[in-house]
C-alpha cells in the first residue's frame, strides 16, 4: 500500500547522479511506488558545462519543468529548445536528444516512469546539427 510521502527541501540532500554536471534530489516517489515513477530536483554544479552527447533512454514517460535558470536542448524531431524558468518539456520514448547547455544556476524537477532506466549513448541525427 502507497502511504503519502512528503519532503521539504534540503539543500544538503543533493547527490551525484546520471550526470556529473548536475546534482540530484530524490523525493522519494520511487519508493512508494515500487520504481513504477521516479521524481527528483536536478541542479546544475555551478562552473561545470554541459557535455552534449546524443542519447536516448528506455523509459516509458519523462518529464522535465524548469524552477529557475534555463537549459537548452536538441532533440532528433524538433531540434533545439531553450527552456526557462516555468518551461516544461516531454520527452518521448526513446528520442534521440542532448543537453547543450545550463545556467549555473538551472533547476529542474524531473518526473520519470519506471524511476529506474537504462541510457544509451546514440550517434547524432542525421538532420541535426553536430
């Protein structure tokens, strides 16, 4: 049974994670639901830049709202997005896409279905930019 969960922030609850450029916050959804959702604040570590390699997850949902900062991305359908504080973005399954650059200061909160899942690196679409 899912109990309700509640967190407060923690600015001293960040953790490394998938990338090395950004700092996670787990909020604890993966846990009451068995890995079936995952959601987690992600921040820039201020001074490291974005490494843009193409890839893509197996997931089945992702989803990303900025809280402050901005963050610019390429995707294989619809090329490149910045996105600013109150922009949000779904990522379809399986797109090919990059993070080109951040805000020092960018946050982000990320909700994914399953909390868990596997990244593949991808070669670069053919119709964008390299």
């Amino acid at each position: 049974m899912q109990r309700t969960t509640v967190h407060h922030d923690d600015p001293a609850a960040f953790s490394a994670g998938l990338r090395a450029f950004f700092a996670y916050r787990d909020l604890g959804v993966a846990n009451v639901t068995g890995g079936g959702f995952g959601a987690h604040v992600i921040r820039a570590i201020p001074g490291e830049g974005a490494k843009p390699d193409w890839h893509t997850h197996t997931l089945g949902f992702q989803f990303v709202y900025v809280l402050r900062g901005w963050v610019e991305f390429d995707y294989e359908d619809v090329g490149r997005v910045r996105l600013e504080q109150g922009s949000s973005v779904y990522q379809p399954p399986g797109i090919r896409h990059r993070e080109v650059a951040h805000s020092d200061d960018v946050e982000m909160l990320e909700i994914t279905s399953p909390a868990e899942f596997a990244t593949q690196s991808v070669p670069a679409p053919q119709t964008a930019m390299a």
